[in-house]
C-alpha cells in the first residue's frame, strides 16, 4: 500500500517554520502538521504554506493538536525558548526547555507512540538524552540534529577555501553541539586526498587559517544572533534532510546526536558521532578511528554533556 508521508512539526516558531518551509519545497511530505502552544501561530503557518500550493504542488499543511499527530511517521521537536542573547550559552538554556520537553514526551507517547522523533531545540544534545530516557520508544527512534548543522558550515567553509562544492568535502564535526564540539581533522579528505598537514589543490596546510575556519563553523550561531536575532534557515534544511533520509529510508551517514553503545569509551550521553539513518532511525554508529587529541576532546566533550545534565537534577 502506498503511504501518505506524514511529518509532524512541534513547535513552529522560527526553527520549526524554516523546517516545514524546507520539507515543503522540497516535496518530501504529502502532509505537514503543525503544533504549536500559541495556536494562531501554527495556523498562520500553514495557511501561507498552503498558498504556495500551486507552485509547488500538492502538500497539505494544517494546525494540528495532539492526537492528530498520531497520524505522522515522523515529528519534529522545536518547541521552546530560543537563545536570549549571544551572552546565554546554549546550556544556560537548558533549564527553560527541559520542563516543556517532559510536557511533550508525555503527549508524544500517548497519540504518537510510534513516530520517530527529531529533537532540533537547544541544548539538542542533553534534550535528546532526555526525550530518550523519558520516551517509551526505543532510543534509536530519538535523533538529535547535533553537529548536522556544524558539519555542513565547516565544509561549506572548507569547500570555500578549497575552491571546490562543500558537497566533496568530507569532513565531520563530532560531540556536543557546542562550545566543546571536535573538528576531526585527521579525517577530513577531498576526493580520497587527506588534507591534515598536507598541500591540497595549491593550498598549503596552514595551522592557524584552518583554526579560525573551525571557529567559524564552531561561533556561527552567536554571529548569526548577533545580525538576525536568531538562525533559522541552515537548521531548517538540515532538519528537512534527517527526515528525507528517515521517510525515503537513505541510510545516509550523518553526523547526528545519539547515545553511543560504549563507542570512545562514551555511554551515559548523547552527542553527535558519524551515524547511518533510515527507516528505523539511527540505524547503525560509527566509529572513526581518531587521533589520541580528537578521541581526548571528544570524551571531555561527553563529560561537559554529563556535567550540564547532571547541574539540571531532573529526575530521568
Ligand atoms: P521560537 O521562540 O521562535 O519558537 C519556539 C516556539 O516553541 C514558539 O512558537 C513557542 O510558542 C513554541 N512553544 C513553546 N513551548 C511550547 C510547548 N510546550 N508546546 C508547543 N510549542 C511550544 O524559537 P526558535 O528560534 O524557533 O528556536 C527553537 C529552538 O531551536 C531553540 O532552542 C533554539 O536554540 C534551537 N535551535 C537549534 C538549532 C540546532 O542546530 N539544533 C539551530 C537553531 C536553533
């Protein structure tokens, strides 16, 4: 039988908006259905998408509340409060968003048992730890955007200097989606080439140009706030891309958030490692190998995650 394609968007301020925005050009639903606690601002959305309808083709999009939701194969989570300033570090926000996600987990299990969820609110990693630990569905059914999004701008700024599409740059940020994420450069290649202290397409290895590349991928979002207020637009379309792999079952490797089966020697977290992602969700880990510096960061990442979580004594 063929299925509609249902996605569901929790949550449809700024980043839940650019998501069904991005899921609906790209036609990767027949149906979006949008919750939001402030219902006038669901509704609006889908009424302005409904009227790129016949541009763009048959997608309906509708305001939702929960038990509808029952009907989505996969649902988004980008409810919450939103950085407040550059000064608010993403684990500052965790407080705010830990109790709204508890409000929704509990919503989620009773009308959407089955739907894979992908968590988009900040801070993304302890949040999809504790979707998982609060959710009755496996936790490879929870998917965390994690360093998606700081992938895709350090290889779009790696495909810049190297003057070739970020498309042919292979290049992972891993851990926390945050001020500890790991630039793996001892992996990082074009076209089979490693660039790690190496001349690659004229360009010498220069320590301090590559740093201050990581730092860009690494501060994007407090440039971004500084200038817009918020980032909505890249996260949208990494948001759209998860689901594309889950709904068209891609098996595509992604840097997603996850809790590694012991991978590095990390257990009790979430944060991001190179994952395969179907139909199933995050089907299969990864483990690089790494340099002893990049697996050191990353376990200190882990251990920042731990400690954050740990700060907000939430019972799981
Ligand atoms: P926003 O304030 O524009 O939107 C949040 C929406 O959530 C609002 O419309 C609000 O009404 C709604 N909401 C609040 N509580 C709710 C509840 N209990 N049920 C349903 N809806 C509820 O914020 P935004 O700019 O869209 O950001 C959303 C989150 O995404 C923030 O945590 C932000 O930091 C995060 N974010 C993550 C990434 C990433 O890479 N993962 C990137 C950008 C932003």
């Amino acid at each position: 039988m063929i299925q509609r394609r249902t996605v569901g968007i929790v949550g449809t301020g700024n980043v839940g908006s650019a998501a069904a925005y991005a899921i609906f050009n790209q036609g990767l639903a027949s149906e979006i259905l949008l919750l939001d606690k402030n219902t006038h601002r669901a509704e609006g959305e889908a009424m302005d998408l409904m009227h790129g309808q016949q541009l763009v083709g048959r997608v309906t999009c509708r305001a939702v509340d929960y038990p509808v939701l029952g009907n989505a194969q996969i649902i988004v989570l980008s409810a919450g409060a939103s950085q407040k300033s550059s000064d608010e570090s993403r684990l500052d926000l965790l407080r705010r968003n830990a109790e709204i996600f508890r409000e929704i987990i509990i919503q989620l299990d009773k009308h959407a048992p089955n739907a894979i969820l992908v968590v988009a609110t900040n801070p993304v990693d302890v949040l999809t730890y504790i979707c998982q630990a609060l959710s009755s569905r496996p936790g490879r059914r929870i998917i965390g955007t994690g360093t998606l999004l700081d992938t895709a701008r350090f290889r779009a700024l790696l495909g810049r200097h190297y003057g070739v599409d970020p498309r042919s740059v292979h290049a992972y940020i891993l851990g926390e989606h945050g001020d500890s994420e790991v630039p793996i450069w001892s992996n990082a290649t074009i076209g089979g080439q490693s660039i790690y202290e190496r001349t690659v397409l004229g360009k010498e290895w220069e320590s301090d140009t590559m740093q201050s590349i990581f730092e860009q991928a690494r501060n994007a979002a407090y440039e971004i706030i500084d200038r817009k207020g918020h980032t909505d637009a890249a996260i949208g379309v990494v948001i759209a891309r998860i689901v594309q792999a889950v709904l068209e079952d891609q098996q595509n490797v992604l840097s997603v958030s996850t809790r590694p089966k012991g991978a590095y020697g990390i257990e009790d977290v979430c944060l991001s490692i190179p994952c395969v992602v179907g139909l199933e969700g995050v089907e299969k880990q990864i483990e690089p190998t790494l340099s002893d510096d990049e697996e050191q960061a990353l376990r200190a990442s882990a251990q920042a995650l731990h400690d954050s979580r740990s700060g907000l004594q939430m019972e799981l």
